[in-house]
C-alpha cells in the first residue's frame, strides 16, 4: 500500500487526489525480475534504463530506454517485469509488478479482485 500511495504522489507537493486501489489475482508468467542487477547486466541494460525520467523523455517525443527495455523483452515473449520503485522516498523494499500483456485466460491472467462489486461495471461509470 505504501509503494503505491508513493507512486501515485510520485513526492510532489500536492493535495492527495481521489485513488482506487485494487488487489489483483495474477497467474502470469514469464515475469523477469530486474530487481537483480544480473538480469538486466545479461539484457545489455543498466539500473539508469528504468530509472529514467520516462514520462518526461516522452512528452519530448523522445523514446524513454526504459520502452526500449520493454520492446526487447516483449520480443523474447516476457509478459511482464519487477522492477524496484524509484518514486521519491521509496526504499529498496519498494517494487513494481509490470504487466503489458493480459488477459483473463493463463498463461498471463490478472484479473482484479473485487468480489464485493464495489469497481465501476463499464466506463459509463466513471464521470
């Protein structure tokens, strides 16, 4: 809960916005780990590749290495990757489970757990 409240902030000084949090059932795999330092040393990637300033290298129209990362490992059929949160105040404890591809069959199923039904059923839900 902490890793993602610092991700949502991401440190900036403002007011907390409205945030829905979800758990998550996840059965997916292959998930790469680039917590370890090897992995992303044998993919020819550094610490620096995710801990670039993505969103801003993007509004520039520049492609962030960290998408780079991503392409190369899509391309080796990864489902989704670890990777250690390097928002403001997080510690090394802190980590980030990635997917860019799911669905809601195996062998990359996350589906969202909410068997209160309290989420929003469609987008008309949402203002």
């Amino acid at each position: 809960m902490e890793t993602a409240w610092l991700e949502a902030q991401q440190g900036f000084p403002f007011k907390p916005q409205p945030l829905t949090i979800c758990a998550y059932d996840v059965d997916s795999e292959p998930v790469v780990d680039l917590t370890d330092q090897s992995s992303l040393n044998d993919l020819g990637f550094s610490v620096a590749t995710l801990a670039c300033a993505w969103e801003d290298l993007a509004d520039q129209g520049k492609a962030p290495p960290s998408w780079e990362l991503a392409k190369v490992l899509m391309a080796n059929g990864a489902a989704g990757i670890i990777v250690p949160s390097f928002a403001p105040g997080a510690t090394e404890n802190d980590r980030n489970l990635v997917f860019w591809s799911w669905s809601d069959n195996p062998l990359s199923r996350v589906t969202v757990i909410d068997d209160e039904r309290r989420l929003p059923a469609t987008a008309a839900s949402w203002p």
